[in-house]
C-alpha cells in the first residue's frame, strides 16, 4: 500500500500489514457477497457521508440492520459477477485510527467503473473495525 510522507504518527510495519489484512477480509466477504461478515467488521452506529443526485451533501448513521438491508439490495443476489482492483492508501491519525483512501476500478459483467471513497477504521481490542464511509453517490440511499 503506497502511503503519504512521514508526518504526524507514522505507523509500524505491522500496523500497516494490520490494516492490509483487514482490507483482505472485508474484500473476500465482498466479493462472496457475505453482507453478515462485512457488518461483523463495522462499528455500529455506522457513520456514512456523501452526496445525493441534487448534489448537497447528505450523512447518516445506520445501525446493522439497515446496512446489513442496504447492502444486500445494492450488492445484488450474486449472479452479476463483480471484481475490484483497489489502491489503497492509509493515514493513521494515531495507533487506533486511520483514514484509508482508496482508488478501485470495479468490473461488473465486463463493464468498469473507477470509484474514489474512503473510510475511517478504528482499532478497538486489537482488532480494526470501520466506524465511517465516505462515499459519492450513495446520498440518495441515506434518507
């Protein structure tokens, strides 16, 4: 994973190892389509910021049910086969929290689309979990 220049906290080699494997997990589950493993690595409420289709800004706090709904309907029932190819970069803020920026090409039955989102994880007992996605797009979604 490419990271900023060395400024504020720089994180160890097992941080940013730490950060890749969550990465790993989150995106196998994706990819299995397993909406019940991608919300057991959220951090409920879960906090969502975007912008709707009028282009104003909307956010949003979801507990697990309303992710767990949402996802399901957006990733669709798995007949459409989707892969991601992600470049992602983290800046930890701290040794419990980062925002890691992400630039993915997502092909879906051979058509692609770039996509630039972020989210914000936090460590909490050892483990990383995502507590904000930053997103534009979805703010329609979010009412």
């Amino acid at each position: 994973m490419p990271r900023l220049p060395d400024t504020g906290y720089v994180p160890t080699a097992d941080e940013l190892t730490s950060i890749e494997a969550w990465f790993t997990d989150y995106d196998a589950a994706a990819a299995r389509r397993d909406i019940e493993r991608m919300a057991d690595l959220a951090v409920f409420p879960l906090n969502l910021v975007s912008d709707d289709s009028a282009g104003s800004g909307a956010s949003a706090q979801w507990d697990r049910e309303r992710f767990v709904g949402t996802m399901t309907q957006v990733m669709g029932d798995g007949s459409e086969d989707i892969s991601f190819e992600s470049v992602r970069t983290p800046v930890f803020l701290g040794p419990a929290m980062a925002v890691v920026f992400t630039d993915s090409t997502m092909t879906a039955d051979g058509a692609t689309q770039q996509l630039r989102y972020a989210d914000v994880l936090i460590k909490r007992d050892g483990r990383w979990a995502f507590q904000t996605m930053l997103q534009s797009g979805w703010g329609d979604n979010l009412r």
